[in-house]
C-alpha cells in the first residue's frame, strides 16, 4: 500500500460575546437569533485534527484525545455533509466514497469546558475540505457539527447571521474585522474548578426554547439590537460599549438558563465572584477596564486591553488563585493587588475557585500544518498507538 | 399620669407564589405586576407589636427587637399614613397628632431574611389602626411601609392587584380563601447558612426596573395569565398546577435577577440543590410531591401535602441537615431516606447547607391580644427594659 494522502490543520477556539442559545432547527443546527464572537488566538488554544481516506479503510475511523469515538449523529451528519459537497465537485482530491481516518487532539483539557466541539468541528471540517479540494465558506458545513463551530471557521472578529432560509444554507458566519483589528485587546481564559455534573449545551438550549418564555423575547426583541450595537462596538474599538453588552449578553443568557424548566444552572460561586469583582474594578476606576462572559460552564472569559493585564490577573491570583502554574499562556509580570485593593473589594476570596488563568488574545482561523504536524502515519494510522 | 391605653396585636409572614419584583412608584409603593401569597401560621412565625400614644410623649418612639429605630422614610410614611386616616374619623379613639410609642419583636430571626418587615409593617398598621379606631382594609397602609407587608394582613391565600389608580388607592389585597380553604397543605421554610452581603429587595428591584429587559416583559406579558392560572390552581386545590406556577414563577424572577446590572444574586449552592432535589423528588414520585420558592435570598420555602412531610423533611435533612434542632416547628416523625434513595438522588450533599426547617401552614391573618401579650408597661415604657 503507497503512502496515503494526509491533512492537518488547527483551528481556533470562540468566545461569543453576543451569545447563541437556542435552535430553531434541531437537525440543521439553525439558531434563533445572530451571535457575535471572538476568535481566540490558536498559540494558547487550539484543536489539531489530522485525516486520511482510502479505499483500504473498511469504516470511518475518529479519534479523539486518543480515544476511539463511537460514531454520534452530529460527528455523521456534518461529515456526510462535507461528502456530499465533495461529490459536487467536478474532480475531488480524493474520491468521497472512500471511508475515513481522523485523528484529533485538542492542547487544552477538553473537560473544562472550554468550546472545544466548537474548535473540533471547526478543523474536522478544515481538514475534511482541504483534503477534497473544497473551498470557499466552510462555516455551514461546521455548523453542522456544532452551531458555535461555524464561527470558528474565521479568524479575528465573527458574526454568524442566523438566516432565514429553511435549508440553512444563508445561516452562516461572516468575519467582521480580523484579530488585528483591535490589536490591545487581550483575553483571560478563567478556568474554574468544578466537577459538578452539568447539563450539556444542547440539552440546555433545547430545554430553555421549550420552557422559557423569556428566551423568546429575548431572541426576538433583544439580540438584533443589541448585534448592531456590538458591530458597531467593535468596528469603532469601543471598549466601554463592548464590554457593556458583552456583560449584560452574558448574564441574560443565564437568566434564560434560570428562567428554564428546571432551571440549567452553569455559573458557581467563584463565577459569582469573578463577575462581582470585575463590577467593583471597573466602579472603582471610574472606566471599564475589563469584562466578562461566560459559556454553558463556570469558566469566566475576560476581555481587557493589554496595559491592564498585569493588575487584572493579580487581582484574579489574590482572591481565586492557589499553587503553582495558575497563570498561564502568554507572559506577564503579574502585581499583586496593594494592601488598599485588597481591603476595598468586598468579594468572598476563594483560594482554588480557579484552577488557572490562560492568558491570551484574539487570533486567526484555521491553518494547514506541514507534514511534521501529521497524527497519523503515513499508513494512516494514529501516531500515539505506534 | 395615669395608664395608657394599648394595643398589641401579632401578624403572620407571608410567602409569594406570584412574585412582587418591581414598583412602578416608589413613594406610593405601587407594583409593576400583581402577586400572590400564602399567609403562614403565626403559631410558628409572627411579628409582635405593642403600640400606645400619649399627650405627654415629646416624639414618636420605636423599638424593632429591642433596639431604638432611627426614623426611616419608610417607617414615617407608613406612621403618617395611619395617622391622616385616623384624623379623617368622626372621633378616633385616640388622638392622632398625639406622640406614639412602639415596641415590637418578630419569635424568628430578622436577619434570616424570612419577610420580616412584611408581617412587621402589618403589624404595626394592625396595631396603630386599632388604637385610632380606623376600620375597614388595612392593605393600602400596610403596604406603604413595605409592599409585600400588604398581603400579610389577610390570612389564608392572598392577591395583591396592582391597580391602576395613580393615588394607588386600588393597590390593595384582597383575600382569596381563608386557610382552611386547603387544609392538607404544608410549608417548609429551610433557612440557609449564609452570611454573604444581599442586595436589599428594594435595592434589587429598583435596578432590575432600571436595567432589566425582560421584567418588563415578565410583568406585562407573563405574570396576568400566570395569576389567573394560579387564582384557579388555588380554587381548585389542584396542587400540581399550584407546584409548577410557583417554580417556575420563583425561576423567572431570580432570572430578572441575573438579567439585571448588575446582576443580583440570592441563590446559593444549597439553594440550587433544594431544587434540584425537588425537581428529582417529583420525576421520581411520578407526581408533583412538593415545590419550592425562593424570595431575595437563599431561604427555600416548599409547599406540600402533610402526607408527604415526613419524608421531604427526611431527605432535606439527610442532604443539607447537620446537628441538633434540625427540624423545629409542627412536630413529625421524620422518615430517614432508604439506601436507594440516597444513591439514587444526583444532589450534592451540603451538611449545613440549610440552618434548620421550620415546619408550618397556612394561617389566618393579624390577630389582637389580650393585655398579658403587651410589650410595654402601662406607662409606656418597653417592658425588656424593666
């Protein structure tokens, strides 16, 4: 057997900042109002997906984090999806029918919690295309996978448009400005610590559409102003603004969650906190210096310019840190919060409440790895088993 | 000086299953949407009040659990009030620009956060109104000192109508049944251990007016029908119809909490495992068992039927109990939860979650005592000073 055609990309992680919660087409993954995100630099955080077709395969074939998969509908969905729109093309790189080898692995745990199906899918698909030969926007054929996943299909600044064709085929993302854009802006990832069994995101959203009234209102009256406002927000580098409706996005997302019947509860005490204390920065210095938003999950996502980096994560480190390592990913010298600081917040310090912060910043979209990328071999088979 | 004439009367606490979040006027103490309430027994939980007026007192004194009260706007407005319909009467009984002196005690802990200002106002507007002579409704008085006070002057179950009047002479409640109306049902007040810093209720829904979006929607589109429904649900005795209004109703106003900026936060983890334990108890049990709300703390109070009491209390006890004095009030023999229970529960146990559980029932409203339950000496002195 000669050696096999092989693909690796990475593909970042989002953070939305006007938040996706709801479908309105639970096979097509069509959501119920626009959303807003922001593509996380891929040096800190990223997926890394490898994959291989031949005619040798007996069944397609997915790891994941060294793990066999057992094949899930949304994992056969969108991969017929992206067959199907090889099989249009007058001559695919590789033939369709044949089955498939994927090899994935994310550099970040995968069970905190942090958007990595979104990132998975978003360079399943990446490899998938570039392995076929399709091209243009890959954003539909992602969101098949994973809604949050068609935003991460794009670098820098992303709308992804609900639609409103039945199909699907106009609900796709957009990129609004790359990273570069808003070149101070920096983001901490905090990861909570929390081993709570939680509702997943698409059992909490399919709830909440069936069970929140206020959900409906909220798609309908509140988002598509509340979109515009980010646009423009973002486009004019409008930090006061972003991080306003990026607070209030976020906190009413959770509000649905409550308003849910029975209620998904995603933030813990420490979420609580974090939220609190960023309240009390930005009273106490007279300006937004930093804002949070937080996913189907207790991690805190913080926006800040870069100059405030240093005092943010001290004061993160004092109230929520412990041990070793809690401050991660990109460099800085960390200060620790004056003896005034410390006495004039008034936030429950919870040694632990977070297990670490990545620091990080906004970055591009999906990238071809050369050959020294591979996880697989040349025969197709996972490197980590050989 | 010869003896003065005094009035003591007690008033009940009262638990709402329709949310009052929101006054659409201030001074007046006007609502946004309509309530409704349970008015609990004052044989477990009451406020206490002793009042007497004299010529000789040079200015209005008022003594809330022992402690001297600095005049407030609210305590003034509400004395005022009073006073204006006393001297609208052909002869009040005692004369109105007289001086008064008040002495009152609540036999649960003010700090608790257990309505104690709503059965203290109507307490004291009981008490005052029945010095002067003043008869007829007592909630329009009541709920100048605190708006939910006015639905602790009726007993049984209780609708606070909102009104139209801009005088808010129509913001009054009216009794929908005495408590026998529903003599099965049983309430569980479960204080929580918590000594976090609360958003006072008036604070917090004067913000959520200000920022919250979806309040306005809740009172206008959502709570009319869900007062009707619950009107029905309590004529019917349908109790599963009363639990799922009254979590979801407590669900949707903690969401206008969180949509709130910023956000206000009265529920802890024990609170959100009290609910989650209910919801589980009523899968499980195939039938709605019991129901929980929550007012603007992390307090559960659950209605159930007596049937069911002992073993409710019996899992609550062995989830979030620790010590002695666990459960107080009416008296059952708590049934421990089998093994399987215990296994089969997904709630974290939290042993001291809740403080203690107060078992209790609906009640009857304001009651005058007879001389031996005065709280001051014939000369109008507070008698825990003798």
């Amino acid at each position: 057997m000669s050696d096999l055609s092989l693909v690796t990309c990475t593909a970042p992680v989002n953070i939305a900042v006007i938040k996706y919660w709801g479908k309105r087409d639970e096979k097509l993954i069509l959501p119920i109002n626009d959303s807003i995100s922001v593509t996380l630099s891929s040096d800190q955080m990223h997926a890394k997906t490898t994959v291989t077709a031949s005619t040798n395969f007996k069944e397609d074939r997915i790891w994941l984090n060294k793990e066999l998969q057992a094949s899930s509908s949304r994992l056969s969905s969108c991969l017929e999806e992206v067959r199907s729109k090889a099989r249009q093309l007058e001559s695919p790189a590789v033939n369709p029918d044949w089955k498939v080898t994927i090899c994935s692995e994310n550099n970040f745990p995968t069970a905190a919690g942090l958007a990595s199906s979104a990132a998975g899918y978003a360079c399943l698909v990446s490899a998938l295309c570039k392995l076929y030969g399709i091209q243009g926007d890959l954003s539909t054929l992602a969101r098949r996978g994973s809604g949050s996943a068609c935003r991460s299909v794009y670098g820098g600044f992303v709308h992804w448009k609900m639609g409103s064709r039945e199909d699907g085929e106009d609900s796709r993302a957009i990129q609004l400005h790359p990273a570069s854009h808003w070149p101070d802006l920096r983001v901490l990832i905090c990861v909570a610590s929390d081993s709570r069994k939680k509702t997943s995101s698409s059992v909490g959203m399919k709830n909440s559409v069936e069970t929140s009234p206020l959900l409906k209102y909220r798609a309908e009256l509140i988002v598509p102003d509340r979109t515009k406002q980010m646009i423009q927000a973002i486009s004019q580098q409008d930090f006061d603004k972003f991080a306003e409706i990026t607070i209030r996005d976020s906190n009413q997302f959770h509000a649905v969650c409550q308003d849910t019947y029975p209620p998904c509860v995603y933030l813990n005490p420490a979420s609580h906190q974090v939220s609190s204390l960023i309240h009390q920065l930005n009273n106490y210095s007279g300006r937004f210096v930093a804002t949070y938003t937080f996913d189907a999950g207790p991690n805190a996502c913080i926006f800040l310019m870069q100059k405030d980096v240093c005092k943010v994560v001290g004061l993160l480190q004092h109230f929520f840190g412990e041990g070793e390592e809690f401050v991660r990913g990109e460099k800085y010298n960390v200060v620790e919060p004056t003896e005034k600081d410390k006495s004039d917040y008034s936030v429950d310090r919870i040694p632990g409440g977070l297990k670490y912060i990545i620091c990080t910043r906004a970055g591009e979209g999906p990238a071809t790895l050369p050959a020294s990328g591979h996880l697989l071999s040349p025969k197709g088979e996972p490197l980590f088993m050989q």
